[in-house]
C-alpha cells in the first residue's frame, strides 16, 4: 500500500509538466551492489550539497524501495541522465571494508 502511495505522490509531479521532452517522468532503476536505502540518502546528500554551493541543484525525487532494492526515480530527461550516470558510478562492488 505504501507503494502505491509513493507512486501517486510522483505520478502527480509528473503532469505538471511544460514540455513533453523535459517533462518530469518517473524511472525505477534496479542496483546490483549497493543498498537501495544507502544509495538514495547519498544522492540526496550531494544534491543538497550542490544546492548549498550555490549550484542549481536538480528537481529529483528519490524514493528507495529495499523490496526490489531499487530506487525510484522522478526527474527530467537531462536530471535523469546524470541520475542514471551517479547511480552508475556508486552502484559498483566493495572489495575491501571501509573503502
């Protein structure tokens, strides 16, 4: 049930769109190594950094979802794609503890 709130909830963000190209639209992107709970507090964390610098930090909403271990995604196309490349880059095997 709580699922489907949270699809809702982001479903809602999406039609509020301007542009068909650059409308918001909801991604769930499925890891391999990481936690999805972890991941998604650590992206949450460089966006508010980058908002804190004075860079324009995207409009993203991520909801992590351990069932799947997946995240879920509401961005852009452009915010989606960086998304998509940070998960890309963090999503990746520990081989040694701590590091």
């Amino acid at each position: 049930m709580r699922h489907l709130a949270l699809f809702a909830l982001l479903f809602a963000g999406c039609r509020s769109a301007s542009t068909a190209e650059s409308a918001p639209r909801i991604e769930v992107i499925a890891l391999q190594n990481a936690g999805a709970p972890d991941l998604a507090n650590e992206i949450r964390a460089i966006l508010s950094q980058v908002a804190a610098k004075g860079g324009t930090a995207p409009t993203v909403s991520i909801i992590a979802d351990p069932r799947t271990n997946s995240l879920l995604v509401h961005a852009d196309t452009e915010d989606m794609a960086q998304i998509r490349e940070l998960v890309a880059q963090l999503d990746r095997r520990v081989t040694e503890p701590g590091r």
